[in-house]
C-alpha cells in the first residue's frame, strides 16, 4: 500500500521544519520550499496535500509573517505539533571535540548555544542557515571546524554528532501548524484558532473575552498585535479550547462579532500531547 | 559643553539598532556590543549611561529572549522609539541597478524584499548580517552584487544607495526599548510595562483583565507566552496607558497581585509619537 501524503516545508533538507515532519506525519514524503509563501501555494495549488509551517517559538515569538499569510490564503489548520529544538555539535567522523578549533551555524543557532561555545574556547563564524552550515562543512572538508544543526542534518549529510542539547536554555520549543485545503474533523480534545480585529476603543479587549469567559470557554493562546498603518486597529490571535462546529464556541463567536470589525476561523485541530 | 551618553545596542555598525539611537537620543555615543546579554550587561555595569534593544518587529513578533532579560536583570524601561524599517539596495558608487547580477544580505532581508528581487531577475546569498553585507561588499571590491542594509551601513561604508525602500511589505516596524539602571521621571502621555504569570485556570485571564477595564485603564499590548517547563503556568506581558506611579494605576497592580502568581513592573515611560 503506498500511502505517502507530500508535504511542503520551507528550508534546505536536515531543516527543523523537516525533523517535525518526521514527527508529526506517519508517512509522507517532504518536499523542500524556498519560502514560507511557496509553501502555502504549494499546498493551495493540490502540488502537495499538506503544508507544515512554525508559528511560534518559546525564545523567539510569534511569527506575524505566517499569521499575514494565513490570513491572505483560505487553508485550514489541521493539527500542531510541538518540537523541542535540540542544537547538535556536528563534524567528521572520527573527530574529538578538543580538536574543533571553529564552529560555524546560522547566528541565532550560536546564540542559543553561546555558553557552551565560550566554554570550548572556539572561534565562531554566522552563516546562513543551520542545515546549510552542515552542508558547508561537508564540502569544505574542514576537520577542525565544526556546525550546529539539528540531529537529522548530521544523518543525511553523514556525518558524526560529538554533542546532543548544547543548547544553553533548555525551554527552547517551536510549535508547527499543519495545513490542508479542507477542514479537518477533529477528534479528541480539540482546539480552535481564530483572528479578529477590534477598534482601539477602551474596554474593547475586556468584552471581546467576556464572550469567552462567560461560556467558561479556556483560552491557550492571546496575543495583540497593533496594525501600523492602522494606528487605532489591532489585530489579535486567540487559541481556545473546543470545536468552531460546538454550540457553545459557535455562540461565543457570534457573540463576538457584535464587537469585532472582522472574525476568521482559522481551523479546529486535536491538542498536542507529546 | 559635552554631553554626550554612552549608549550600548546589539550589532556592527550600521545595523538597524543603530540608526534608531540615532533617531532617539539627542547627544550620544552608540558602542556595539556582540549581544543582546552584552547590552544588559553594559548597562548593568554602569560602562554605558542607556541601552537600547529592538522588543518587537511587526512581521518577526516579540522578542521573549529580550523580555527574559528584562526579568532576569534589574534595568529599567525609560522609553520606547518606533524605526520604519527601510531596506536600501547597496553598491559601489557609480554602479546602475542594470549591472547588478548578484545581491546579497541577511536571509530575513532578502525574503522582506524577495517581489523586488524577483523583478530585478539577480542571484540572491544569504550572508549573516544586514550591515555586515555591506562591509563584505567593500572588501570583495565586487561591483556587479550589491547589498541590502540600512541607508546609515551605505553611509558608514562610502557606498552608493541605489535604491531606498525595496522591502515588499511598507508596513515594517521595529519597536526599541531605552534602558537605564534608574526609573525614569517620565511626563505628558505614559505607557507603563509590566509582566505577570498566572495560574492556568478558566477564567483567570479574564479576571485580570478586569483590574484595567474596571479602572478605565487602556491597553496597548496583551501577550501570553505558555512557560514550556510549565505547562500550567502562562507568562503574560501587558502594556497600559498611565504611570504606575498613579493612583488608579497602582490601585490596579494591587488588585492584579490577588490574582498573579508574579506582577513586575518593567517601567513607565513616555509614548513614542512620531
């Protein structure tokens, strides 16, 4: 039985948006995208059945950009996952870490390991990508620099990992959306996210999540995000738990169109549980 | 008279952090640190009067890892600037905009203005740095690739602007934060920053939300940030209308801390008007 599903991601092979393609999927094939927008028309045009894309890191934050282009397409979330990101030393087989002299990764990759690379007493240099430093090294045949990528980069360039979670701050997560041309039909405990945008009037915001609040409805996620070229506009993403297709939610946003300029379900979507 | 302020910002110059000390402070010196942890640091130490860190980007989002610094060190917020951020295509002087066959800068760059490239029809690489893309330029004395960074990198290095504003999306903002060791003695229109965590129980949002509202106290910003070691516990960072100084205001911290497991107030400062 071939049952592979194709999924877009943006980034080279070895990227992290690959290693949570691994972990969210059973079988699929991912195919690589130059942009965030190529993933999306990817998964808009029928080239691939699903389209995974970060929306939000625990050291980074929410990534408004993919939130612009869910906005901008008519794709459902599906499902989300989350993925500890875990930084790799990587070399040449055989290589110690007392010989690594140089390590090279994407800068906020050394960031995040900044500690532990002040502790080795290595030179460091940016390069553009985490996956790509890999491959960089790979071609150089350098034995005495090393790079910093996820564990998978290590594998499909072939090539050895001295250290696993060098990370200095442990909490390093990012969550992942997957994507699909039609609604998903959830199971389980269920999530839903929506957009919507309200007049900067005081007060707004307060009855904006009374209409939660009073149908004890629980909210994951809230965020504000002010409108530039709009100075009294916000827009705002909210996560709650239950189904858009459930009285109570389909209430609560009715409800909440008597105050919001604008209201977009964005998808229902079983809970992470790792 | 000298009067001159040592501020510390994170980058080369020529970066983006850079050009807004120009924009915000009045006489000052700005010194280039290798971090964001530098810059505290500075501060802290007492080697620099003032830092100034980017808090949030209107595509990128918030920047938790500067907020963890906020709460991690005891400085505090004196004032906020907001930077249009404008991307300039860079080159040798006397070079045209028809000779370029190669751009390169800061993958995050490249993809803000990826219609612009695309239209030009040039080969993109993705370097480590917007500023420092400039600089590579200088030194590779290549004059058919060009570099995308601030008009003030172009300025720094002697090179020639192009083209000003090619990023795709106009409405490209970075939010800075002025620190200092003491508070400020803000007057006029205040904002005041603070952040709270809360236990993960129906309603308890909306219960502190509620110590504005019923006070008539206006936000600008509500964020929740999930605590990924603590999968009940949510951080949130809030931004008010007013001094925590006021009456009013400090009537609703009172009442926000029945609630909160933490309340800190991070400062009270002038609004940026442009």
């Amino acid at each position: 039985m071939e049952d592979k599903i194709k999924v877009a991601f943006q980034g080279e092979p070895g990227a992290y948006s690959e290693e949570a393609g691994y972990g969210y999927y059973d079988a699929m094939e991912m195919v690589p995208q130059e942009s965030f927008e190529a993933v999306f028309e990817a998964v808009a045009s029928g080239a691939c059945e699903s389209g995974l894309i970060p929306i939000e890191n625990s050291l980074a934050g929410s990534i408004h950009h993919n939130y612009d282009l869910l906005l901008r397409h008519e794709l459902h979330i599906v499902g989300e996952y989350l993925l500890r990101v875990r930084h790799c030393l990587i070399s040449f087989p055989g290589v110690k870490q007392s010989e690594i002299k140089r390590v090279i990764s994407q800068p906020q990759a050394l960031g995040q390991c900044a500690g532990f690379l002040r502790e080795m007493g290595v030179k460091t240099e940016p390069v553009y990508d985490t996956a790509g430093s890999v491959k960089m090294l790979k071609n150089s045949g350098e034995r005495t620099t090393a790079a910093i990528a996820s564990k998978r980069a290590a594998k499909i360039y072939e090539m050895q990992i001295i250290k696993e979670s060098i990370e200095d701050n442990q909490e390093n997560y990012t969550r992942f959306l997957a994507l699909s041309k039609t609604p998903g039909t959830p199971e389980g405990e269920i999530k839903s996210s929506i957009v919507f945008t309200l007049k900067n009037i005081p007060g707004a915001l307060f009855k904006a999540l009374s209409v939660f609040a009073l149908r004890d409805i629980d909210l994951t996620k809230i965020e504000s995000r002010p409108l530039p070229g709009k100075s009294w506009e916000y827009l705002f993403y909210v996560d709650f738990i239950g189904a858009v297709g459930e009285e109570t939610a389909r209430r609560a946003l009715d409800h909440l169109g008597e105050y919001a300029l604008m209201v977009r379900v964005l998808g229902s979507y079983p809970i992470f549980r790792s």
